[in-house]
C-alpha cells in the first residue's frame, strides 16, 4: 500500500471511532437519564458519597440481606 493510501484509511478509521464513540456517549447519558426520571435509580444521592465517606456518616441506601449470595 501507498502511504497516501494508509493515510486516508487512517483518517476514515478515526472518524468512524470518533462519531462511534460519540454514539455511546450519548446512550449511555440518555440511559443515566432515564433511570433517573423513571425512579430506578437515585444517582443524586451518590453524588454526596464522596463528600460523605466517614465511618458514622449515613448510608447511602441499607444492604439487602434477602439474598442468599455469599458475597466472596
């Protein structure tokens, strides 16, 4: 192959990954999104768990122990 040659493939390669990627970014938010007004998840209570990472402070929700899943 031609250098000229590898060049353009290499341009076509970089923005089919870059407007892939783009797509998944966008999914992946319009998923977080979804969640989140469903009430599937509360991510805004984790957003204080950085801030809020002491032994006394509260949970951020209880553990299920219904489950019979030893953890490993």
């Amino acid at each position: 192959m031609e250098y000229e040659t590898i060049r353009i493939i290499q341009g076509y390669a970089y923005w089919f990954i870059t407007v892939l990627l783009v797509f998944l970014l966008y999914g992946y938010i319009y998923h977080l999104y979804k969640s989140q007004r469903s009430g599937k998840i509360d991510y805004e209570k984790y957003a204080r768990l950085a801030l809020d990472d002491d032994l006394n402070d509260a949970l951020v929700e209880k553990r299920n122990n219904k489950d019979e899943k030893k953890e490993s």
